[in-house]
C-alpha cells in the first residue's frame, strides 16, 4: 500500500510539473471556446440560479433574442462539476473551472494508475500507464480548453474499475451513478462512454467464461437506470437538437465513400481532435489478435478497438456531422490498456503474420491517403525499434519505452504552445477591469432592450454582465433555427 501511495505522489507531482511547464506565463485557459463557452455558460447558469432558485431554467431571455436553455445543456446544465460552483459563490467560475481541471486532470492519471494496477498487478506497468496518459495531448489540452472532451473520463475510469467489481461482486449501485454522473457531465462523449465500459464487460465476461445472455442483460438493465433517471435532461435535450440549427465549424468535411472506410491517421494519431497517441498503438492492436495463445477475449476486445478506427463509426458517433477523430477520445483508455497487454504477452506474439499484416495495412493507407506518409514512417520507426526490443530487452526496455512516452511530449509541448490561444495575465486583469465598467454601464439600461457588447465580441460573446443585460448574439453549438435563419439570410450576420 504505501507503494502505491508513493506512485500516487509521483504521478500527482509529474502531472503538476507537466502542467506549470506547458502553461508558462499563460493563465490555465483559452481565449477560443474555453473562455467564451466554457466559462461564460455555467457562470450564466449559476447567476440563473442565484436569481430564480432553479437548477434546470427552461428559457435564456439573455442570449441570442432569448432561446431555449436545452440549446446550453451540452457546456454543463446539470452537471455535477459545475452544480458543486453553485456552493462556493465566492469563487468566480473562472477560478472554480481552473481548479477542477487540474484536480480531474490528475484524478484521471491515479485512477488510470489503478485500473491497470487492478488487471495487470504490475506496480511498473501502472505508474508507466498513469504518467503516459496523463501526457497525451488530448488531456494535456482539453482540460484547458474544451473541458467538455475530457471532465467525465475520471468517472469513465471509475466506471471500468466498477465493472470488474460488478463481475466478482454483483455489486451495481457504483456503477450507476457514475454512469449517470457521465451523462449529467456530458450527453455528447457519454456514448462513447458507454460503448467503452459496454466493450470493457464483454471482454471480461469472455476472460472469465462467464459470457451469456443473462450477462448481457443485466450490463443492458445497468445502463438503461442511469439513461432514464438523466431522462429529465436528456428528453428534452434530444427534442431541442432535432428542431434546432447545429452550428458545424471549419472541422466540417465532405464525406464520401473512401474517406468512410480508409483509416486517416491524421484523425487517430498525433493531435488533440483524435486519439493522441503514438502509432505503436496500432501495431499493439494486430499484436494482440496474432498472440499464439487463443483467446476469444482478446481476439474480441483488439478487433472492437481496431474496428472503431475505420472512419464510418467516428462518423456516426460524431451525430453524422462529419468524420473527427474526438469523437474517440473515451476510448484512449481501452487502447493504453490494450498496449500493455501487449507488452506482457510480447513473447507470445507471431510476429510474421504481424509484420504481413502492418505493411499490407500500410501500403493500402499509403495508396488512398498519401498525406499520411509522416504517420507511416513513425510506425515504420515504431516497428524497428520494438523488433530491437523484442530481441533485446535490457538494451532497449528504456528506449522503446521513453520514447513511447517522449512522442506524446513532444506533441503536447507543440499543440500547447502552437496550437492554443492562450489566456495572457495581461488579458486576464483587462478583462476583469472592463467587467466591472460594463457591469456598470448596463445597470443604467432599460432592460426593454438588447444590447451586444463590442469590446473583444468575439471573445466574450457570450458574457451576461447581469441581469438587465439582454444580447442578440450567442456561439454555441446548437440555435434556434428560426432565429439563426434570420440572421443569416436576412441580416446576412452571423450569432457570433
């Protein structure tokens, strides 16, 4: 135990190390989306709150002519992060979003530590797991920038570390409610969610030969609890976003047939939009299907996993909106534990049909996706260098495993530094002076009428002062159709 406890320390001070050197002089934020979305709309949520005594309003009078509150839901209505704000109204949202990033971002590598500790029993294999996901770009990013891609995976992995104990115990009630705690946090990554901890029970079932329909049923009841108590939001929600407009940025693509079933690497591998991980993952995939010693547990978990690379699935669990790798992300945590699987069978793996079945995968994504020439040579690197580790483990164990752990570095130093709009302290204080000025100014206004704030609009656009301030615009990811239509095709204006 107090081994644990010490790599508890070790992955709590290298995650707080990781973090100060990736942030610099930057506040732990973003000018895009964080700033305008993710902080704005649960500060309006919980003003709401404060002023009307309700924790689900129906109606925004204050953003875009007044809409539908569902249209919100996805930054946090109900979720239980943003709910426990509503407690300390002493701290702004700002500081209370940049604490519970950095508190979740660390939960996310201990109970990472502990879900491979639980299956493997290997205190080296867990602390490696723990401080390599914590490294991926997509935590290393997103906890500063869209919290809504990563906020739920400390449940998602208390999820996982649930199911084994329902398997042995029989035990749900955990279960439940951090599924449920998923789904309050956020409806949109909660599919995946669920799909992940769905994927998870199956294998273990088949590891265990305790696989049948029963089983099966019983993991389908556990879900179904969760889903019909969150119903009060999820209804709604649903109704709202078949008769809303989606907004759907630059990331928007033509989708035809080639680009649905050929695997682009450029929406799994090296970016904080995808999985964010190295392409010795993939190599781990056919690794584990081509181990010598049969079994139908792992022939299930590696092909479900090698399956939701193809295109067609990131389309349809991105809502048939277009083909983006993030819609992956809650996966990232059966494929870390599919690499050390990997890893401790190593010796049992044919690594004949594993070399045919690489370079034929290879020469067919070269053939339909020259651009991803770079991603092939990496895995070709990756290859060589796990062929010399095979073959000589003393000499490369460190080389192969460093630098496993040095790629996901790498990008998360280039994507935090040249990929992210981050907050300055300079904007920071502008902003918190100019609030209180605004503040000011509005308070004198009739509230008969609608006002947008000129002053950085793109950035604050969707800030409320208070609660005279009444605004025509709104940048959120869901409109009321209606009113969008006007203001696209009359006014030829945009909400944002």
């Amino acid at each position: 135990m107090r081994d644990k406890y010490k790599d508890y320390t070790i992955i709590i001070l290298y995650g707080i190390i990781l973090l100060t050197l990736l942030m610099g002089f930057f506040v732990f934020g973003s000018t895009k989306d964080w700033l305008n979305q993710h902080i704005v709309f649960p500060e309006y949520f919980r003003d709401i709150f404060y002023s009307t005594g309700k924790l689900l309003p129906e109606f925004s009078f204050n953003l875009g002519a007044g809409q539908n509150m569902f249209n919100l839901a996805y930054y946090g209505l109900m979720s239980p992060i943003i709910l426990l704000s509503y407690l300390l109204p002493f701290i702004s949202m700002k500081v209370f979003i940049i604490i519970a990033g950095i508190i979740l971002y660390l939960l996310s590598g201990i109970f990472m530590y502990k879900f491979i500790d639980n299956n493997f029993h290997n205190r080296k294999y867990s602390l490696y797991s723990g401080l390599l996901y914590m490294t991926l770009p997509i935590l290393t990013y997103h906890f500063h920038h869209h919290i809504m891609f990563v906020f739920y995976i400390p449940f998602l992995i208390l999820s996982l570390i649930e199911v084994d104990n329902y398997i042995d115990n029989n035990r749900s009630f955990k279960l439940m409610l951090f599924i449920l705690i998923i789904i309050l946090i956020n409806y949109y990554y909660s599919v995946g969610a669920l799909i992940t901890i769905f994927i998870y029970y199956i294998y273990k079932l088949l590891l265990h030969n305790k696989f049948n329909f029963k089983y099966l049923f019983r993991m389908i009841s556990i879900f179904i609890i969760p889903i019909m108590i969150s119903s009060f939001l999820l209804l709604p929600v649903g109704y709202t976003i078949l008769n809303a407009h989606r907004f759907i940025n630059n990331a928007s693509q033509e989708v035809n047939l080639i680009n649905l079933f050929v695997i682009n690497f450029k929406e799994l591998f090296y970016s904080t939009f995808s999985l964010g991980l190295s392409g010795i993952f993939f190599i781990a995939l056919f690794g584990n299907i081509y181990n010598k010693h049969k079994s139908v547990s792992n022939y299930f978990l590696n092909i479900s996993l090698l399956v939701l690379l193809i295109p067609i699935f990131m389309y349809i669990l991105n809502g048939m909106l277009y083909i983006r790798g993030k819609s992956l992300i809650p996966f990232s945590i059966l494929y870390i534990y599919s690499f050390i699987l990997f890893i401790k069978n190593i010796k049992s793996i044919d690594y004949i049909k594993l070399n045919k079945t690489i370079i034929i995968s290879l020469i067919i994504i070269f053939i339909f996706n020259i651009k991803s020439i770079s991603y092939i040579l990496e895995i070709l690197f990756v290859g060589y260098l796990l062929e010399k580790y095979i073959h000589d483990k003393k000499k490369y164990k460190k080389l192969f495993f460093g630098y496993v752990l040095f790629i996901s570095l790498f990008f998360s130093f280039y994507f935090n530094y040249y990929g992210e709009n981050h907050i300055t302290y300079n904007f920071n204080n502008k902003y918190n002076i100019d609030n209180k000025s605004i503040d000011k100014l509005l308070s004198n206004i009739d509230n008969k009428y609608r006002v947008d704030i000129i002053y950085n609009s793109r950035d604050l656009v969707n800030k409320i002062y208070n609660d005279k301030h009444l605004s025509n615009s709104m940048y959120s990811s869901t409109y009321n159709y209606d009113y969008f239509y006007i203001y696209n095709n009359f006014f030829n204006i945009i909400l944002f």
